[in-house]
C-alpha cells in the first residue's frame, strides 16, 4: 500500500491510502524519501492556483527506485535502490517538441500531467510527492543523485536547476554582466548563484524586510554583492550608484507581486534582457509603464519549468559545495504537520523557512 495527501479542495488534504500498482516491463516504482515545497505548493493549497479535481501535490521529488521494469531500467540507466530526482515534466521522446528538447510542450502530457497535478482519477492516482510512492510512468524522465547528497538537500535540484535555466540559459548571461535579482527566496538565491558561476561581475538582490530580513542576510554567501529592500530604498538608484550603469538581465522570481514587474523594467538598461519567471497572481501591474519597453527596447521572456541540462548542472554545483545549500535553514515534516508546514510556506503562520521539505518517514 502506499500513502498519499491529497488535496481535494482549497486548504483541504486528506490522508488516504492507495493500492500500489502492479509493475510492467515499462514502468515504476519509487519510494519518496523527500519532496521539497515550493510557491506552486501553497498556492495549490490556498486555491490561488485551481485544477478543478483532487490531486496529490508536491512536484520535487526524490527517492530510490523500489521496482522497475526490465526496458524501464535500461531506458533510465538505473535499477532497484538508486536514488533518483525526478523531472516535473513527462516527455513522450517523439513528438516535435521532445526531440527539439523543448519536452515542457510535449503533445502527449505538456502542462497537463505535471507530477504534483495530476488529477487522481488517472490511475494509479500516484502522480505526486506527497506520498511514500510515486508511479513512474514509461514517459517519466529521471536523473541520477550523487551519493553525497542527502534526500532533503538533493529536492535543490529543482529550485537551482530553475535558477540556471532562468538566470543564465534563457537570457543567454554572458561573463562580465550585471544581473538584478527580484525575489530572495530560494529561487532568487539560486538564480544568484547561478549566474555567479555564469560569470556575472554583479549582482543585486531586492526583497521586502521584515519578511525577507533572514534570507537578504543569507544572499552574499550565494554571490549577492548588494541587497536592497525595496520597501526603504530605490533599488534603480542603489544599482546605479553601485555600478555606474543599470542592469543587463533582470530576472524577476517573485510571487503575487504585482509592483515588480515596474521594478523590473526601471532596473533594466536600454536594450536589456528581462526574465520574468514569477506570476503576478494578477491583472494589475501597479508601477509599470509599458512605453519603456520601446524607449528602451528591451526583451522580455517568460520562463516556464526546466529542463534536464540545468538539471544535471544543479545536482553538479550542489554536490560540489561551492554554495551552502546544505546550510540553509530548514524545516522538515512528515504526513503529521505538513498541512501546517505549507500553511507556514504561504505566510501565514510567521516568515516561511528557506526551505520547506516534506520527508515521508520523519
């Protein structure tokens, strides 16, 4: 048997037990030994973000592989007992968009069998992490975990595999540049990191005191050369002072922060790249004046999930230590205090931790 919370309606999990299915030539199982929480997870749970059927939350997942089929094993390159992390997004390996690595829009799954919202009606209904199993279908896609890592730390993958791909990959950061960091959550201290090791020759970081107070604290020990809270100081004065100059990627991580995208395109030079990889949470976008993006002729992209190269650099820098991730503060919890721990991430009960870990077994 395998145990899962499911969230059937806002603010509503429910502990309920599934038969584990049968394993064929082509697919799995694993047993979860950690999934990390993250913005998606309590906005799943407050009802911020909607699916219109119960699922199974928690998409960064980590775990050993319990059973495997025989062309499943090979495909994967792993067998039973390896940890593994597994990849939000399904990939049929077929389609146009898999084989131009761009899986995220596969034909077959795309955004809708993302593990951690999945409807559970889709058997075998374990299609998330929070649970002590998860299926893994024949189009699940896998990376190996370095034995130095320990299951908690190892759901950094996602998070710093996120900041490279929206730090670095999608603006194409090239050595030598000046990067502003919206956000210092653990996306936003990854994205710093991660264009640290890009080569970046600054970076600033901005958040909102006293909420953010302990993770701007942290931000230097990720490459951060400035932080600014943007509720007592100009950042696009701060920057400027700094640097003689403004910046020439801003990669914008925060949630339900409508104002930042103003903050974004004034932090921004003339002809800036613009990374927008947080949601508003709104139509509203107070302070953002749209005739900039012309007298600046700035890029704006929008960044959606990752992929398997950031991946695979992630679980490389975290193995290597260069960054102490396995310093930051953390709260764990098992199927017991989950529910108040994602309440916790969402603000709602005091400053969320960094980093927030559901560990079946704790």
């Amino acid at each position: 048997m395998a145990t899962a919370m499911v969230l059937d309606e806002p603010r509503r999990l429910r502990r309920t037990d599934y038969v584990l299915p049968d394993v064929g030539d082509d697919d799995g199982i694993l047993r979860i030994e950690a999934c990390g929480l993250c913005g998606t997870d309590h906005e799943q749970y407050t009802g911020h973000i909607r699916a219109g059927y119960a699922f199974i939350p928690g998409h960064e997942i980590v775990g050993t592989i319990e059973a495997i089929g025989p062309t499943a094993a090979a495909r994967w390159g792993v067998s039973v007992g390896e940890r593994v992390a597994v990849e939000v997004f399904m990939s049929c390996r077929v389609c146009e968009e898999c084989v131009a690595g761009r899986y995220r829009r596969c034909v077959r799954h795309g955004t809708r069998h993302m593990f951690g919202f999945v409807d559970v009606d889709l058997a075998p209904a374990l299609w998330g992490g929070y649970a002590t199993h998860l299926y893994l279908h024949p189009d699940s896609l896998l990376l190996p975990v370095p034995a130095s890592l320990d299951p908690a730390m190892s759901t950094l993958f996602n998070p710093l595999g996120a900041g490279i791909r929206w730090g670095v990959t999608v603006p194409d950061l090239q050595p030598g540049a000046k990067v502003a960091v919206l956000g210092p959550g653990v996306r936003g201290l990854s994205v710093a990191a991660a264009a640290k090791e890009a080569g970046a020759e600054f970076v600033m970081m901005t958040g909102v005191e006293p909420n953010d107070a302990e993770r701007l604290a942290l931000a230097p020990e990720f490459g951060v050369d400035v932080t600014v809270d943007v509720s007592t100081e100009n950042a696009q004065r701060r920057f400027r002072d700094e640097t003689g100059e403004l910046a020439d990627v801003v990669v914008d991580v925060t949630a339900k922060a409508p104002s930042a995208l103003g903050d974004a395109v004034r932090l921004a030079r003339h002809g800036g790249t613009i990374v927008l990889a947080g949601t508003r949470g709104s139509a509203d976008t107070p302070g953002f004046e749209p005739d900039h993006l012309v007298y600046k002729e700035l890029t704006i992209l929008g960044s959606l999930g990752v992929d398997a190269p950031a991946y695979e650099a992630a679980l490389e820098i975290l193995a290597s230590g260069r960054y102490p991730f396995a310093d930051l503060p953390r709260r764990t919890a098992g199927f017991g205090a989950l529910e108040e721990l994602v309440v916790t991430m969402a603000g709602e009960a005091g400053p969320p931790p960094v980093h927030g870990v559901f560990v079946p077994d704790s």
